[in-house]
C-alpha cells in the first residue's frame, strides 16, 4: 500500500446553526432616523444614533458540491480504493483485484466487466477519436459483464496508463465519474435532507455497490435503511437515519468477499457520524485497512 498523504485544508466555521456578526461598514450620523424595530445585537434593544450596527446572520454550510468539500470526497474514497489520499495519481492506476469485475482502474475504479468502463473508454473516443484505448472497445463490449481479459491482454494495461498522459482522457475520468455517481448521490442525498457527510455516504455507497436497485446496490441499501429509520427530509434523525444507512451499506458489504473488510464504513464514516461532523469539517482523522490518514483544519 502507499504510505498515506495529509493535505492542508482552509479552516472552515462548522455547524448549521453558526453565526456571523456583520458590522454595518459605517457608524451612523447623529442626525440619523433608523427603524423602530432596528436592534443592537446582543442588546435586544433599539439601536442609538451613531451607534454600529451589528447584523446576525445564519451561515449556510456548504454541501458537497463546494470545491473543498468535494476534494475532501475525493481524499475519503481515495484512501479506501487506492490506499493514498492522492486522488489525482490513480487515473493511470489499472490491475485485476480478483473481486470478479475484470479490470479495475482510473480514479474510481472503473471496472472492465460493469459498463462503466466501457462508457468511459468511449466518451473518450468520442471527443479523442484514434486514441489508444479506441481499439478495445469491441473486447470491452464482449467482455462486460465477465471477469474475462479476452482481447484486452497483454497490451490493455499500459495503454490504459498512456492514456492517462492525455488531458482529454482524464477530464473523461472525472465526468463520467460525476455523471455517474458522484451528481445522482449528492442529488439523491440532498432530497432526502442530508448534509455534506450524508451525501458522502450515499457517494462512497454508490462508488462501491453500484446505482442499481437489487438489495446489494445502492437503492437496495438505501431502501433497507428507509424501513428502520426516517430520512431528514420525511421528519426523521439525521444521525439515526444515518447510522441504519451504514448498517444496511455494512451488510451488504459483507455479503461479498472482496467487500468484507468494513473499515471504510467501521474507522471512516461511522468515526465521523459519532463525532457530530454532519458537515464533513476538518480536521478529520480514520483509519481504511488499517492504515492511518488525516486531513487537518
């Protein structure tokens, strides 16, 4: 495994409920008429003639769409698929981890035998016609579906990694990546009134087990976890409902060998629900396979 990264993250004011006190940007003059129901803050009384105006304002936290949110996803599923925060090394990454999907590569794991490599491959042809990776896309057709090689050995693995030189090549990583996963788990998570950590569990959740709908899939997890607990957005416990998501997400893991080790749910996300960080704030600490890793505040 790679040794584990740490990156430097602005500090961020946590919680929904923070304020910000904003100072009027300039002191009123003595002849000044202000508002009946104009308020000192803190004072609960009327402001004063050349008196500053301090306004309370509710922060919103930001969902995991923000830049550094989403960085923050990127790190979290980095550290469990490629065992490195590094997320922007592993678009060269390929090999065949024995888990019964063929080939596994790029940034998050594309697999040669679910579709999604072969989606990607030929958006990719689609804006780089003649690039490297164009000739296999009828082995990747026969393929899908299979743990099988045929037609990809023995040359597939290094023009996967030529490949990842080209920018066109990576942009295509990162929007299939978001078409596929990344957009539907943060849309589905929002409407259930999730915020940034919610959103990146149904995201990791989705990476793994897959958009479907059968009981080990993404909707199958959600769908098990919605008969113990109420999602936000029905009236339920953010925390409650999250915890029975894991629990569902940790039984399905279980259900396949290649998934049984749980720590990306054990050390990772349920450390992050028990602390409170529902807004995924830094510093955060976890633990994937043992290994230690850290994004500090």
């Amino acid at each position: 495994m790679k040794d584990p990264l740490t990156r430097r993250t602005p500090p961020r004011i946590p919680g929904r409920a923070a304020l910000l006190l904003v100072a009027a940007a300039a002191v009123l003059p003595a002849n000044a008429v202000l508002p009946a129901n104009a308020a000192v803050a803190g004072t609960g009384g009327p402001a004063a003639a050349g008196e500053t105006v301090k306004v309370a304002v509710e922060a919103v936290p930001a969902d995991l769409t923000d830049p550094e949110k989403k960085e923050i996803a990127m790190e979290l599923v980095s550290s469990a698929e490629n065992s490195s925060l590094d997320w922007k090394a592993q678009y060269k990454y390929i090999e065949d981890i024995d888990d019964g999907r063929g080939y596994t590569a790029g940034i998050i794991g594309f697999c040669s035998g679910t579709g999604d490599m072969l989606d990607l491959v030929e958006l990719y042809t689609a804006r780089r016609p003649g690039n490297v990776l164009a000739k296999y896309l009828p082995a990747l057709r026969k393929v899908n579906g299979t743990d099988s090689h045929r037609g990809l050995d023995p040359n597939f693995p290094k023009d996967w990694r030529a490949a990842a030189a080209d920018p066109v090549f990576r942009q295509a990583q990162n929007d299939e990546r978001d078409r596929v996963y990344f957009d539907p788990a943060v849309a589905q998570a929002k409407a259930d009134g999730l915020r940034a950590l919610g959103q990146f569990v149904y995201y990791d959740a989705m990476v793994m087990h897959g958009p479907g709908s059968d009981p080990v899939s993404f909707g199958g997890i959600r769908k098990t976890a919605m008969k113990k607990a109420r999602t936000p957005a029905q009236g339920g416990d953010e925390v409650v409902y999250l915890n029975a998501f894991l629990d569902a997400r940790k039984a399905a893991m279980k259900t396949e060998e290649a998934h049984s080790d749980t720590s990306r749910v054990d050390t990772a996300q349920r450390v992050f629900l028990k602390n409170g960080d529902l807004d995924l704030d830094p510093p955060l600490r976890w633990k994937v396979y043992g290994d230690s890793y850290r994004i500090p505040g």
